[in-house]
C-alpha cells in the first residue's frame, strides 16, 4: 500500500488539480474536519473513509504511561529551574500540542498498517510529524509521498518566534506595571501585616473579582472553609495570584479586613522583572535524542512542538521563583500549602521553599476531579529524583487517590484523601424522582473543541419532536466563539433551545439525561440521580472525569447512533435503574469525601 500524506487541503488541491483525480482504490483518513467542498470531492469520485482508530481503555492507560514516561525523560535531560518553568514539563494538555501530534502519528501508523487498499490518503498532516512519519514508514517499509507546504511551514516558524519576542515583552511591562502598583497600594498595609518573629501557614492561592462578598470579606475559591478552620490555631497569610481585574482586586484586598492578602506581584522587584525575561527569552531548549513513545523514537515531534513554543515559558510563573525567595527574606514559613496540578508556577515556588527555607513543609492539595487526561497530576518514575514536589499530595478523595497512585511511578510519595473544599454543595443536593420527557441537557466545557460534540447531538436530534435538547454553554465559551464550528444554525433547530437558566442545577433538574465530555456535569447530575451520556471525542487520553464510573452512564462515539441510546436508558426497569442510581452515589461518595475535622487535620 503507498501513503499520500498531505499538509492541508491546498496541497491535496493542487495534487488533484495535477493529476486529475485520486489514485485508483483510495481511501481517506481524515485527521481534522475537512471542509464540504472536499468532502463533496471525495463523495462524488467514490473514495471511502477509513474505519476510525481506535483508542480502548487498555490502550489508553498504556498511552498515559508511555507519555509521563516521555516528560520524565526530557525533565532527566533537560532538568533545570527554565525547563521547570515551561508548560511542556508539566504535561499541560491545554498549553501544547505534543498530545495531538502524537495521537496524529499513531492513528496514520495504525492505518497505514492495518488499512486494506491501494492507497490511503490522510489529510491534513501537520509539518512537525512529517519527518518522524518518514522514519516510521522506511523502518515499515512501507512506500509514502508527503505533499508539504513549506511556505506554511516557513510561516509558522516565523510566528512562533515574533509571538515569543512579543509575548515576553509584553509580560515584562506588565509585571514592571503590577508590581509598582502593588506596592504603591498595599505597602503599608502589607508591612503593618507581616510579623517578621512568627512563623506563618502560607495558602498559595488566586483572587477572582468574586472572591469579595459584602465589600471586604475575603472568600477563598480553592480552599473554601479551610482559612475559617486555620482562625485561632495558625497564622496564616494568602498569597495570591490575582486573576481578576488587578485594580479592583488591589483595591478590595486593601478593604479587606479578615485575611492578609499578599500579591505574589509585591515581592517583585525591578532586577527580577528584568533577568527572569530575558533568561526566558534566551531559553530554546532541545533534546539530543531517543526519546521515546509507545516504542516508537519520537524526538523530531518533541523537538520541533518544543521550538514552536519554546515549551513555553510564562514569564509571570517564572517569576515565582524570585517572588518566593523575596518573602522568605521577610518572613518564616512553617507550611506551604498549595493547589496541586504540577503546574510550572508549583514548581518554581518549591524549588525556592527547598533551597532558601528547607524545613517549610510543603502540602500539594489536589482540589479538583482528576480525569485520565489530566496527564499533569501524574509524576514518571524517570524524574522521580529531579522534579520539584509537595512533601505529600491531599486529594478531594478515595477516587483520585487511587487514579494518581495508578499512574504515578513514585511509590514513595504520600497521597491521602482528605475533603472535598470546593464541592461542599454537592453533599446537599437532594435525589430527583426518575423523568421520561425527552428534555436532554448537552453541557459544555470552556474547551473549544466541545463543538465537535454539540455538532454529533445536532446531527442525531435535530428535527426529532421526541427529543428537546437544552444546550448549555461555559461562561468562558458562549455560543458565539464556535458556532462558525457547527453543521447547523441554532435558530433553525426548532427542538434546540440554548440555556437561559441562572443555574446549572436549574437545567439539571429540568432534564432527563445529561451529555457531556469533560465537564464535572456528569457529576452533579448522578448525583441527583439523573442518568448521564458521555461523549467519546476518540482522543488518545479519557476527558472523562467518570471514566472510572460504569453504572448510570452510558457512552457515544460518533459512529453510534444516540436516539436508541436514550430510549435504552427510558427502557431500563425501575429496579435497575434504582440500583444503578445507588451505585453511582457509592461512588461519587467514594470520590468526594464530605468536610469533616479529620479531614481538616491532615491539612496542619
């Protein structure tokens, strides 16, 4: 079989334009939508689309080991205090593009060895796997011709360099701005506070324009009633990334007259700003070779994702580091707590704590659902001895515990559950008496890709007057950031009506059924009782925060229709679904425990 790969839809143009028409006993792989005109090209000349790749559970967890194993190698290469600091070390899945050029070449290697044709055609392929692919394809033997784009390719290199000069420049005249307005604001305030003969309980945390209530109450988003534990049997201090407007949050942490607030832009000064950006801006780094993925060397696809970005350092996480080291020079920390997703701004303030404060204990808290995609939370064995890390992990739960003990290769560090601080409400929430009106609730996440999921819903509801779907959008992805994504019009959808609800549980309650993908929706509705639908994109990782979850939940793939699957879970026998209902709540009770004050010990 001879591989056509193609860089974009303009080089298969201009192959189709030279040639006439596709080789005879083609098929297609498409890797990302493709527009109509050439989907039209390929209906009307009779070429078929390749069966999907596909990623199973067992593959799947063999993936995520084979890919910490891959950062865990570059963090033994490449460990210093600027690799540290780039979102590549942390396995960010939302700040690179290494996963997606990954599953790219597995899913054409997987085709073009398995596919039964004269030809596969695969569209569009981005330029940073060709070489790779090549390599592959020789060691194969296989026969291949790449149809590439080098003023794209030219293009793309030019703007990964202009955006890091000007990126950086930006955020060093921002962070010269938010530091002198800090200081200029809260200096006296902030050493009034500080106390330099005590020893203080650090919450490194963020401040949100609506982390204010009634003026000058301060209420923290990640650690919910833990401050109001610490009151009487810790000092503590906030320190804080502000993530709201920065002049109104200035102005409410000076008002604020129930927590010591400290910017992490206060401890900033004039050299730092200055050497921590320009060190980022000279930092390109680069493997020297063999680095590995599922048995496959796959240094070309590191290198090349790690020019384009950099690994991409941000400077105001980088600055931490410094920031860190400035109120250690002022004050004792006797334990830093922390939010915990291995974050680069994570790492950069405990390499500071290990070498300017070593007996400070360092408290990771896993605040949030861990699904098998968030790669972040888990540590390879390789780096064991080189990455920066919390003394011991706190989770929410049992559940991803257990998850981050799966896939973490260091046996040596603790992880405890403790409580679940940001999901009190959920132990609220009451059962609801079982519905069968056809009213379906897709909700989103703010990732965009989720339109691919609400064009799937569309697709196999629309114009059904048995089903009304409610589509309810994330407050940081509405409907106008993808609706140029979507196969129809909502306003042409007579049983499509978008959300106008104050609040989720508002649409929860409404609906019989909940879609997602990735979102903690899925959550909220088993636990009122409500039966769940998830979306599988087909992603080389699980999004699923239930992926664990088997009872009350069904899951669709683009292939399957979703009508009978909505009328198998309308058809499931009152018994049945009672005692899927009660597992699921077994589990979800497993996964979040509720507040409690042995929950709250093991944060001192």
């Amino acid at each position: 079989m001879r591989c056509l790969l193609f860089q974009n839809e303009k080089c298969f143009k201009d192959f189709v334009a030279r040639h006439g028409s596709a080789p005879p006993g083609a098929k297609y792989l498409s890797l990302e939508d493709l527009s109509p005109s050439i989907i039209h090209f390929l209906e009307v000349n009779g070429i078929p689309e390749s069966g999907p790749v596909r990623f199973d559970e067992n593959r799947r967890a063999q993936l995520v080991t084979a890919y910490i194993d891959l950062i865990g190698q570059l963090g033994v290469e490449l460990n210093s205090l600027l690799w540290w600091a780039t979102d590549l070390s942390s396995k960010n899945r939302f700040n690179s593009k290494l996963p997606e050029y990954l599953q790219q070449f597995l899913t054409v290697l997987d085709a073009a060895q398995s596919e039964s044709c004269d030809c596969l055609l695969v569209l569009p392929v981005a330029w940073p796997i060709h070489a790779t692919l090549k390599a592959a394809f020789t060691q194969r033997g296989l026969t291949w011709t790449v149809y590439d784009d080098k003023k794209e390719r030219w293009r793309s290199c030019v703007r990964a360099v202009v955006y890091r000069v000007m990126s950086i420049g930006r955020h060093f005249w921002r962070s010269l701005w938010r530091w002198t307005y800090a200081r200029w604001k809260l200096k006296n305030i902030i050493q009034n506070g500080l106390k330099s003969d005590k020893g203080y309980y650090l919450l490194k945390t963020f401040v949100y324009d609506h982390s204010f209530v009634a003026g000058d109450q301060y209420r923290d988003a990640f650690f919910g009633p833990l401050p109001d534990y610490l009151n009487g049997r810790k000092d503590h201090v906030f320190f804080a990334n502000i993530l709201g407007d920065f002049r109104s949050c200035v102005a409410k942490i000076a008002q604020c007259r129930d927590a010591l607030i400290i910017p992490m832009d206060f401890f900033s000064t004039m050299g730092n700003i200055a050497g921590t950006h320009l060190r980022a801006l000279c930092y390109w780094p680069r493997s020297r070779g063999g680095v590995m993925f599922a048995g496959e060397d796959v240094t070309g696809i590191v290198n090349n994702e790690m020019f384009l970005t950099s690994g991409r350092i941000q400077t105001y996480q980088l600055l931490h580091y410094r920031q860190v080291y400035e109120l250690l020079k002022r004050i004792k920390v006797e334990t830093f707590l922390t939010s915990f997703e291995n974050n680069p701004w994570e790492k950069m303030c405990f390499l500071a704590l290990r070498r300017f404060s070593p007996m400070t204990k360092i408290i990771g808290y896993q605040h949030t659902v861990t699904p098998q995609a968030s790669v972040n939370m888990f540590i390879s064995r390789l780096e064991a001895g080189v990455i920066p890390k919390p003394d011991r992990i706190l989770t929410v739960g049992e559940g991803p515990q257990r998850i981050i003990q799966r896939y973490t290769g260091i046996k040596t560090l603790p992880v405890e559950p403790a409580c679940a601080l940001r999901f009190e409400y959920l132990f609220s929430l009451k059962e609801k008496e079982r519905q069968r009106t056809g009213v379906i609730l897709l909700a989103l996440e703010g990732i965009f890709e989720a339109y691919k999921m609400v064009n799937y819903v569309m697709t196999q509801l629309q114009g059904s007057s048995r089903y009304r779907v409610i589509l309810r959008t994330h407050p940081v992805l509405p409907l106008s950031c993808f609706d140029h994504k979507l196969k129809f019009k909502l306003k042409d959808l007579s049983n499509f009506t978008l959300s106008q609800s104050r609040t989720l549980q508002e649409d929860i309650e409404r609906a019989d059924i909940a879609i997602y993908w990735g979102s903690t929706v899925g959550m909220e509705a088993l636990c009122v009782g409500k039966p769940v639908i998830h979306y599988n994109m087909g992603a080389m990782f699980s999004y699923d925060p239930l992926f664990e979850c088997h009872d009350l939940k069904w899951v669709v793939k683009d292939q399957d229709p979703l009508p009978p699957v909505i009328e198998a879970i309308y058809a499931l026998p009152d018994n049945e679904f009672k005692m899927q209902q009660r597992k699921a709540r077994i589990y979800l009770e497993q996964y979040f425990h509720p507040i409690s004050e042995a929950g709250f010990k093991k944060f001192l």
